[in-house]
C-alpha cells in the first residue's frame, strides 16, 4: 500500500505540476525541475521524503522572494480536484520549509489556511506550534471558530500530541492543557470530519493523561450525540485497557452479572499464514451490556510477547439469555503486523476483565 501511495507523485505527475507551475509563472523550467527532482535518490524516498523533495525543488526553482513565491502556488493550487487529487502536501510544506520567519508570519498563517482545504496543513502546522507554541495556538483557537470544516479540523488535527506521520508534540505529551480550548469548541461540531480528529486528539492524550480523558469523557458524554460520539471514539484505549471509569460511562461495568463456559480453540498449533478458531457461551444473570474483547500474547521477533486487543462486539443482553460465539483469527502477515513462530496465547476478556487463558503455538 505504501509503495502504491508514494508512486502518485511519478514523473506524469511532477510534469503536470511544473506544467501548472509554468503556466502561473513562465520562467519556470519543466524538464529541470522533473530532473531534480527525480535525482539518484528517488527511487528509495518514501512519501514523505518524496513531498519533502518536491518542496525544495519548487523553491529552487520559484521565485526567491516568499511573497512572490506564495502568490504563484496560490494560483496554481486551485486546480484541486483535478491532478493534484487531494495529494499536494507540499504546498503547505512550502510553507513550513521557508515560511517559518517573523517577517513571514502572517504570510504564513494566512497561506495555510487557505491551503489546508486543498491538502491538510497538519503537519506543516507543527513546527510552527513548537518554536512558537502560545503564538501559534492562539491562531488554532481561531482556526477552531472557522465557518470552514478543513479550517476547523486542522485546529485539532494539527496539535495532536503524537500525528501519525508527524513531528511528535512533546510539550503536549507532558501538559495537554493547551489544546483543551480548542476541542471544547469543537465538540459540538456538526462535521463528522471534525469530529473524528476531537476524537482521535482525545484519543492521543489518554495514552499519557488516561485519568485527564476519563474526566473529559464523564463530563461530556450523555449531553449531546454529536459530543457522545466523540467521546465513544476518543476512549477506544481506554476501554481497551479496561479503563474503569470509562466502563462505568459506557454501562460495561457489570462483569460479574455474566458468566463464561466452553472456553476453547479448534486447534492448539496454526501455521502463519492461517486461521485460528475459537468459541465459547455467555449467559447472563441479570440485563446488562456486554463488550466482549480476545488478547493475543504475539511472539516478537525478539521473542518477547507483545499484547493486542481486538474487539468482538457489545450487545445488550437479557436476563438468563445464552448466547454462543465462534470466532475466527487470520494469522496472516501483514503491512502492519509480522507473526513469528512460537507458543502464544489468547485470553477471552468480557466487559473488562479475563476469563481465560489458552495457549498455542505458530509454526
């Protein structure tokens, strides 16, 4: 997937970029710009690196004067929804890379707002948050009042503590307060778009903070379903780390209203690259919720065990209902996950807590 995503910046797409380039400003040289940037290393860039080469080139070859240069992207990068298809990061990288003096500052700012509707800005935003952190969280605070769905977004998005693909804020990881403005003004937004980067934001600080979210979530939820949304997505760690106040909030605090029985797997060894069984039966004594979760123990390539958690369903149940579950789990490698051989584990979990623990192994 990786490699099918960093290849939409090809050479037909570097040549219909600098073609718009030169349309906007006519000194501007097609062949030596796609010749500089598809040098010796482009082959092994990855995405980022590739956008990161393609910003330093437009400024090689863009005027030297920031205005001048800001005034042509401006002209170019409307053409959104066309070639550039959503992938023209490295315009608001332009702006991070020559765009970070005082003298440009408002340039700046005012360029990435316009720019983030076309291509995010998040990442191009986090450098400016941590040379000039109240500064530049002042204008999230406004970016966070925008009439703009993009606009608002990027005033969450861009100052999570830990973006994936981004520059971690570590000032945040240590003390979050300086973005809880921002996602109180945004919990009501009526953008799922919005929304979801509250919620993954949230989501970011629980990992460091999980008592300060638990707090958030028990104040907000129950007050609003676009808010009690937000505050489903934002404690996925949470509820999966058993987390129980968050459990409490979401009614998945009866655990000992449920019992288990007929815990077992269809095989005890599974070959990488297969599927593994397993079932069991709940039946409840009272009317409840139920979440009902499996951990896998993984065998590292260190061999150490590494713990993940995956999510069955959650249901309501009634009192002295039974109910049967047959699940099956691929061990099939993947982009994100590598199995190694070796004895491995896999414990049912209901509403938080362990019930049971079989063993197997992958060969």
């Amino acid at each position: 997937m990786a490699d099918a995503i960093k290849d939409i910046y090809n050479r037909d797409y570097l040549r219909k970029l600098a073609m718009d380039m030169q349309g906007a400003h006519p000194p501007f040289p097609i062949e030596e710009f796609i010749s500089s940037v598809m040098d010796e290393t482009w082959e092994g860039l990855e995405l980022k690196a590739r956008m990161r080469q393609i910003t330093v080139n437009l400024g090689k070859f863009l005027p030297e004067n920031y205005v001048d240069a800001i005034n042509i992207i401006d002209k170019v990068i409307t053409n959104h929804g066309t070639w550039l298809d959503g992938f023209c990061l490295y315009f608001c990288d332009f702006v991070e890379v020559y765009g970070q003096g005082e003298k440009h500052w408002d340039i700046s700012m005012a360029a990435l707002e316009r720019y983030t509707i076309h291509a995010s800005a998040e990442f191009a935003v986090r450098p400016f948050i941590i040379n000039h952190e109240g500064r530049m969280m002042a204008q999230m605070q406004a970016w966070s009042k925008s009439d703009n769905p993009h606009v608002r977004r990027l005033a969450s998005e861009g100052c999570r503590p830990a973006l994936p693909w981004g520059q971690a804020l570590n000032s945040f990881k240590k003390d979050p307060a300086p973005i809880l403005p921002i996602l109180e003004q945004l919990k009501t937004d009526p953008d799922l778009y919005v929304r979801k980067s509250v919620a993954n934001n949230l989501n970011d600080i629980s990992k460091t903070h999980p008592a300060l979210v638990a707090q958030i979530a028990k104040d907000w939820y129950g007050k609003n379903e676009l808010t009690n949304w937000i505050v489903k997505h934002a404690c996925r760690t949470l509820l999966k780390k058993a987390n129980p106040t968050v459990l409490t909030i979401f009614g998945f605090d009866g655990a000992d209203k449920i019992e288990t029985s007929e815990f077992s797997l269809n095989a005890s060894t599974v070959s990488i690259g297969g599927d593994l069984q397993f079932s069991f039966t709940l039946q409840s004594k009272e009317a409840t919720k139920v979440r009902l979760e499996y951990a896998i123990d993984f065998v590292k390539a260190n061999g150490k065990h590494s713990r993940k958690i995956f999510q069955i369903s959650e249901s309501n149940v009634k009192a002295k209902e039974k109910k049967h579950y047959t699940k099956n789990h691929s061990f099939a490698d993947l982009s994100t996950r590598k199995h190694y051989a070796g004895n491995h584990a896999l414990t049912l979990v209901v509403n938080g807590t362990e019930r049971g623990t079989l063993e197997f192994d992958i060969k």
